[in-house]
C-alpha cells in the first residue's frame, strides 16, 4: 500500500504508541484522526502532530459509530483502522476486583470489537481496507498477575484471527502487531513502574513496525508480528 493520502484512524492516539503511530502515518503521507477520551490531552497531541481529534471511549458502542462517522465527514473515506487503546491492571488472582477486570476488558476487548465492527461495515461495502490491532507478547504466554491484561490480549488475538477469517475474500488485512516492554506512560497508569534504559523499545519502533506491513502491496500480508528488543537492561 502506498501511504500518501490514505485516511487511518488511530484510537488511543493521544500518547504512547499510539501517538508514535499517528505521527509515522502522518509523515508517510496520511491523513489521521485520533481518539482519546481525555479532551484536553487530545487535542493538544492533535495540534502538535497535525491529526484530527475526535473525542470517544471506544467501550462505548455510539461513541464507536459516532468516530467513523465523523472520520467519513471529515475525510471521506477511512482506509486504515489501528486497533491501539488499551488499559491494563496488574493484581494477584486473589486481590483482582471484578471493576477492574471489566474495565480492562472494556477496552482491550469491547473497545476493539467496537471499532473493528465499524470499521467493516465500510470496508466491506469498498471490498478493500485494513486492521492493524496492537496486542501484546501478553498474549503469547501467561503470567502472575496478569488475570485481567493478559486474558484480554489473548482475548485480541482470538479475535483477529476470526476476522481475518471473515474477512479476507473482501480484500480486507487485518494484522495483529505484539509488543513486548515498551518505554510509555501506560506502566504508570496500570499501576507498575518501569524501568527505562535506551536499549527497551520505544513507541517509535512500534510504528515503523506498522508503517512496514502496511506498505507490503495489498496482494500480500503479515497476519501477526512480534516485536521484541534486542537486549533490554533493567
């Protein structure tokens, strides 16, 4: 796929990887929105990389409808979706709330949903589009804590592998990118810390890794791919 003038929507664009997606789209030529649910902090990504806000909690099926629509008024026309909010909590089996497992799952798995079912409804009526979700090496092997996160990924996965199922006799990719550790402010909003050192990923790596399947020609994919730093130092 060539770049220039294709219409991608990130969710979760606000900061992070999605950020880091958004602004690698936008210099190859793009034409982005992003969504956020935290109004101030969009639009002042939104200014600062040149993409279009719109304002939404993906978990919510009208805000869903709502950030096409206002994508296709905007735009006309969405070639791209980036399946990238997400939340995550961190607690022993025994400690986990049931508000939230719920909320992870919300977004990590409802928001997806949500948007990719949109998403379709479009690309599906073009014969042609493309799902790029962002899921995680959590969702390749289990670990403590994870009860919440890391089925919710698992989850994600599930469910690209049915709707590249669905989808590909309408000339529809949809990809799944997994990252492992990368240097963001989501630890700090799940609740962990990290620990940075220039050799752990940052979101940038994410993005060229997204920018790279997307341009292979549309009569190809890479139906999932996995990204991992080289040697990170903690």
């Amino acid at each position: 796929m060539d770049l220039r003038n294709k219409v991608a929507l990130v969710t979760g664009g606000s900061s992070g990887i999605g950020r880091g997606i958004a602004e690698t789209l936008l210099a190859s030529g793009s034409r982005v929105a992003i969504t956020g649910r935290n109004q101030s902090r969009l639009n002042a990504t939104a200014s600062a990389i040149g993409a279009h806000p719109v304002q939404a909690d993906v978990s919510r099926q009208t805000d869903a409808a709502r950030t096409i629509q206002e994508v296709l008024d905007k735009f006309g026309n969405l070639d791209i979706l980036i399946n990238n909010a997400g939340s995550g909590v961190f607690k022993p089996l025994v400690e986990m709330d049931l508000d939230g497992f719920q909320r992870t799952f919300a977004t990590n798995v409802t928001g997806a949903f949500l948007m990719a079912r949109e998403a379709a409804r479009h690309f599906i009526a073009r014969k042609q589009g493309d799902i790029v979700n962002i899921g995680s090496t959590a969702s390749l092997r289990g670990a403590a804590n994870g009860t919440a996160y890391y089925a919710s990924k698992f989850a994600l996965r599930g469910m690209t592998e049915c709707w590249r199922a669905e989808l590909r006799k309408h000339n529809i990719r949809v990809f799944l990118v997994n990252p492992s550790e990368v240097i963001t402010s989501f630890g700090t909003a799940a609740g962990f810390q990290q620990k940075d050192h220039p050799s752990k990923l940052r979101p940038e790596d994410i993005a060229h890794a997204v920018k790279s399947m997307l341009e292979m020609n549309d009569r190809g994919f890479v139906p999932e791919l996995t990204v991992f730093a080289t040697n990170p130092v903690d």
